[in-house]
C-alpha cells in the first residue's frame, strides 16, 4: 500500500494537536454517516442522526481550514 505523499507544508499540520484531533473527529463522523448511509431504509432518527452528523462534520473541517490558515500565517511572518 502505497502512502500518501508529504509536502513540507502539511508537516505543521501534523504537529498541531487541535488539527490533529479535529482530524480525527472529523474521520470519525465520516465513518459514522458511512455506517448509515450502508442501511437500506432510514428512518426518521437516522435522518437526523445524518444531519447532526454532517454538520458536525463541516464544524471540523472548518476549524481545521482556520488552524491550517493560521499556521500559513504565522510561517509567511516568520518568513519575512
């Protein structure tokens, strides 16, 4: 199995411990809609379930994109 290529940028990703769990959560509320979306028939609490999921999700996704533009930051500053 081949492994994904890193780029020197994606290193202080790696090393921030917000982005890391926020990673993590967001891989498993991904896993979670994956089990549901497997089930032939949803009911209504699924539904919700999936909602509650997805937004959940896109919280991540969005606290990881602000961490990740606050590293960009810090490391053109630190460039300069």
């Amino acid at each position: 199995m081949a492994s994904a290529q890193r780029l020197p940028r994606d290193i202080p990703f790696e090393t921030d411990a917000e982005y890391q769990r926020l990673a993590e959560q967001h891989r498993q509320y991904e896993a979670e809609l994956q089990k549901i979306s497997r089930s032939p028939y949803l009911n209504s609490e699924d539904l919700l379930e999936e909602i509650k999921l997805k937004k959940l999700k896109l919280h991540c996704k969005d606290e990881m994109e602000r961490i990740a533009a606050r590293i960009v930051r810090a490391q053109a500053n630190s460039s300069q």
